[in-house]
C-alpha cells in the first residue's frame, strides 16, 4: 500500500524494486518487440576520449555490440543507433545486427537534434522509447527491465532510473514525453524536460551505479572498469 501511494506521488515517485535476473528472464517475452523501442545515441565526436565511444573495446568486445546484446537478450523492440562523424568506422566495426543505423548529417546542432532524428527513424508506436546514450554503457539488463516494468502502471511520461540519491541514464519516454520532445528546437537540451515537467518525471531506485558512469574521458573508463571490479 505504501508503494502505491509512492507512485502516486507523480513527479516525485520512486518505482518498484528493480527486477532480479530470474524475473528479467521470465517476462522478456511479455514485454515483446512491439512494446518497447530503442533509440542509441552515437552521433557525437568523442573530441575528449579521442577515439568512438561506441568502439571502445571491454573484454575485446566494442562497448555497442554489448549493449544491443543485452537490449537483444531482454526482448527489446526495433532499435536504431544513431551516428554521425565516425559513421564509416561504425559500420565497419560494428556491422548491423538486430539493430539498424542511423547517419546523422546534422549531428554538430547538438544532442537533441540526434535523438529526434533516431525517433523519425524509428518512427511506429510504441509504449515506450528508451534513450541510450553510448557514454554510459554500462547500465545493467535488469535496470533497463526495471523501467519498462515501471512503465506499465507509472503515471508518468519520463522515467529514470536513481542510484544513491541521483538520476541518470538511459531515460525511458513514454509517447507523451517523446511528442514534446519532437517540438524542440534543436538547441534545446533534453534536460530541460525534466525542469519543465516535473509532475511527469517518475524515478527508479536503481543499485547500479552504471546509470551514472559518463565514459566521456580514457581516465572515466578505466575509473568505471575499476569500480566494475570491485576496485572503487
């Protein structure tokens, strides 16, 4: 009774317990292909890591092929990676599988501008669209099922998951969230929905610290590899 009330709270909820691994197994196929699309954000210079984010290689596997194994292996929809600069060495790397690219020729007006051109893309209807940003790959599975099962009873159209106190990412958008995003310009930050719309912001406690973990830097790698292996 207490967590629904909780949930009620609209902009200030915090969703059910995250899933376990077992109960993530165990509804991949409820959640279908047809409910839940995914948007990668790969579109950006990687000017301070100095080499594709998306390339990166943990374990000698690129960090996007990690990530749409694990989107693949939860029963994820369509998915779309959105690149721009690098989109040669993406393909070559990385061939398409159980996703499709994205080129985005306009990807320098910012973020914002790349998320809408993996949503035109994606195009469809859906319950939901989870925006995955490349430089923060190491989100766990049963993090992203956590929010999609949150999805199904929130009463709100943004929801992110929350580890020790703060948001992070991927933020998952239901259509009521997506069709405001789609009427900013291409400056506008995506962060602003959040100031804008409290009442629609619905938080997920999460225990992985992945959802905070912006590789954007060689020294953020290694620091997430680290804390990855119990060094941090």
């Amino acid at each position: 009774m207490v967590g629904d009330r909780m949930r009620q709270m609209v902009g200030r909820s915090v969703g059910r317990l995250p899933l376990h691994e077992g109960e993530v197994r165990a509804t991949a196929r409820e959640r279908g292909s047809h409910r839940h699309g995914v948007v990668i954000l790969a579109a950006g210079a990687s000017h301070r890591m100095g080499t594709p984010k998306g390339l990166l290689s943990v374990k000698g596997v690129p960090v996007l092929a990690t990530m749409v194994e694990r989107l693949t292996a939860l029963g994820a929809g369509p998915t779309v990676v959105v690149v721009g600069p690098d989109a040669a060495s993406y393909l070559r790397d990385v061939p398409p599988q159980n996703f499709r690219y994205v080129v985005h020729e306009g990807w320098e007006r910012g973020r914002t501008s790349s998320v809408k051109a993996g949503l035109k893309a994606l195009g469809g209807h859906f319950a939901s669209v989870l925006l995955w940003p490349v430089d923060h790959p190491f989100v766990s599975p049963v993090t992203i099922a956590s929010l999609w099962a949150e999805c199904r009873t929130s009463p709100g159209s943004w929801i992110v998951p929350r580890y020790d106190g703060k948001r992070g990412h991927p933020p998952l958008l239901t259509k009521r969230a997506l069709d405001v995003v789609m009427r900013y310009p291409d400056a506008v930050p995506l962060r602003q929905f959040p100031s804008e719309h409290p009442e629609e912001v619905v938080e997920v406690e999460v225990p992985d610290r992945g959802v905070l973990q912006n590789i954007d830097t060689p020294a953020d790698l290694l620091a997430a590899l680290r804390a990855s292996r119990g060094e941090a």
